[in-house]
C-alpha cells in the first residue's frame, strides 16, 4: 500500500514555478540570461557574431518576399515565453525562429538583451530589411523585433502575439534604443 508524503503537491508545485520562471523569463526587463543555443550542422549558414569594422556584409541574403513570407507565416501566433514553436514564441524566439527558418544566417537562442550585444549599430534612418530594433524599459533592453521597412518591424506581443507594429507607436517610440544590423 502506498502513502501519500504530507505536501508534496506543495513541493512539487513550488519545484513547477521554480523551473517555469527561470526557463521562461523570455523578454521580461530582467532577461539578461542566456538560452541554449540550437545549432544545426547545415555548413552553408553564416554564424552571427560581433561585427568587424572592416565587414562588407550586406543585406543582399535577405530578400524582402522571403522574409516577408516567412514573418507572415507566423504572423498571430502566440506569446509564449521561451517559446520558439507555433505553439508560442517570445521576442526573441521569434527572431531566432524567422532566421532559422530563412536557414542563411544562424544566431544564437538567447535573450533580447544579449542580442542587442550582436552585429553593429545603424541609425534607424538606415535601417534596413531584417535588422533587428531594439527597446528598453526601466535601464534594460527588453523587447527585440525585426525592422520590415516603412518604419513597421515585426515581434512578439505580450497580449497580440506576433504582429507587426509601427516605430511611430506611443509606446515603443518612447522606448527605442537603436537598431542593429546582424548579416
């Protein structure tokens, strides 16, 4: 016969919350934890890493159909965070998630805030398709989206899921940090 140990709904339930708020913390100010990274062995993908002053790399592997389409197949799917899947992505997934699926340039899973530390600074008045925006909330980044041109970039909405948004908003126009550019 099997006894039931007094709380351990309890223990098991706190050990749940635990987990959950450590994996899913996704594009909360606080999120300057670094996720796995889910690297494929595919060798024609370009790796992102910090760019170099003397890096000609352009936006050319880009082109605005394709990442139009790829964006827009996700388009309303909903927050999740950590999320990476249809199921439900954050900010950052979404990002990780749209270049995975482009399969030409490979960043790594991780934070808002430590993509923010990729690629090379570019005025919003050069932005180009693709480059990822940047937002800050109480000193922190917190938010990362992906710059589609016309001033609109494309991200995961805490409330909306994914959607695109205008840099003219209120909100984010009060919050934009910059733009980087990671190709």
């Amino acid at each position: 016969m099997s006894k039931h140990i007094p709380g351990i709904r309890s223990v098991i339930g706190i050990g749940i919350f635990v987990l959950l708020f450590i994996v899913g913390n996704g594009c909360s100010p606080n999120s300057s934890h670094v996720r796995p990274s889910y690297r494929s062995a595919e060798p024609q993908k370009k790796v992102a890493t910090p760019f170099k002053e003397d890096d000609k790399k352009t936006n050319q592997d880009i082109e605005q159909g394709e990442l139009k389409r790829v964006v827009d197949s996700y388009k309303g799917v909903r927050y999740r965070p950590g999320g990476t899947t249809i199921r439900g992505m954050d900010c950052s997934g979404f990002v990780w998630k749209v270049f995975s699926t482009l399969g030409r340039i490979e960043i790594p899973r991780t934070s808002s805030a430590e993509l923010y530390k990729m690629g090379r600074s570019v005025p919003l008045s050069k932005a180009r398709l693709g480059d990822l925006v940047f937002f800050k909330r109480r000193g922190r980044i917190f938010h990362v989206g992906i710059y589609m041109g016309n001033n609109m970039f494309a991200h995961a909405s805490s409330k909306q899921g994914i959607i695109y948004t205008s840099l003219d908003s209120d909100y984010f126009k009060r919050r934009f940090v910059g733009v980087r550019r990671i190709y």
